[in-house]
C-alpha cells in the first residue's frame, strides 16, 4: 500500500536531468512528468489496473524525458549570463498603491533612472513589464 505523502516521495526523486524538459515544453511538462510518474507506479501495483502497453508507453516517455535531460547536462556549457532584478522599495510600494496616471508614470520614471544609471556603467539589460498582460 501506498504511503499517504506518495506526491512527496516521488517528487523529491525528481533530479536536475528530469527539469530540463521545462526548457523546452515549459514548466507544467515537470508537473505532468511527476503524475505520469506517480500514475505508472499505481498502474504497476494495482493488478486490476495494469495495462501493459500503458505501463510502456508510460515509462518510455518517463525514460525518455531523462535521456533528454543527461544529454542537454553533457552538452558544453554556453556563456554564463548573470541574472539580477532591480527593486526600489520605495518605487515598488508606490506602484501597488498607484491610482492615478501620474503615480504610475513616477514609478516608471524611478525605475528608468535606476536602469539607466546602471547601463552607464557598462551593465547590459533586459527589461520585461512587472505584471503584464
């Protein structure tokens, strides 16, 4: 019989070589990956639910996910690239608490500068809207 916190004993089997999926299907492909998991398991355990072919199938995708993910780990390593997030508190406060045009152009105005004062010391940017649609 299955232990009540199965969810958790299978997840935490998940390794860096099963998450790689998510570059490329995105995230919920992890999600899905640990229920297919978690379904292939029952199905094995359960006589009355076995179904051979499934059991296959099943484990085929599993394995093959893993292959993946060893593979793309092997690969070379490209340029690193350094991730950070600028965050004014005072900006930030002010942003969720802006009701008006003019508190919403004084947020963007504080984040601009600081982006700007960054990017004058040689720093290279990204930049995404917080919250867009």
């Amino acid at each position: 019989m299955f232990h009540r916190d199965v969810n958790d004993h299978i997840s935490s089997l998940i390794t860096l070589k099963h998450l790689q999926s998510a570059s490329v299907l995105g995230i919920y492909s992890v999600t899905f990956l640990i229920c297919l998991f978690a379904n292939v398991l029952a199905m094995a355990f359960h006589a009355s639910l076995r179904s051979n072919r499934l059991l296959a199938f099943g484990l085929s995708i599993c394995a093959l996910d893993g292959a993946f993910g060893f593979a793309r780990l092997s690969s070379p390593q490209q340029a690193a690239v350094t991730v950070s997030a600028l965050v004014d508190e005072g900006a930030m406060l002010n942003a969720y608490r802006s009701d008006t045009l003019d508190s919403t152009v004084s947020v963007s105005t504080a984040y601009a500068k600081a982006i700007r004062l960054a990017a004058a010391q040689g720093v290279q940017f990204a930049v995404t809207l917080e919250g867009a649609s």
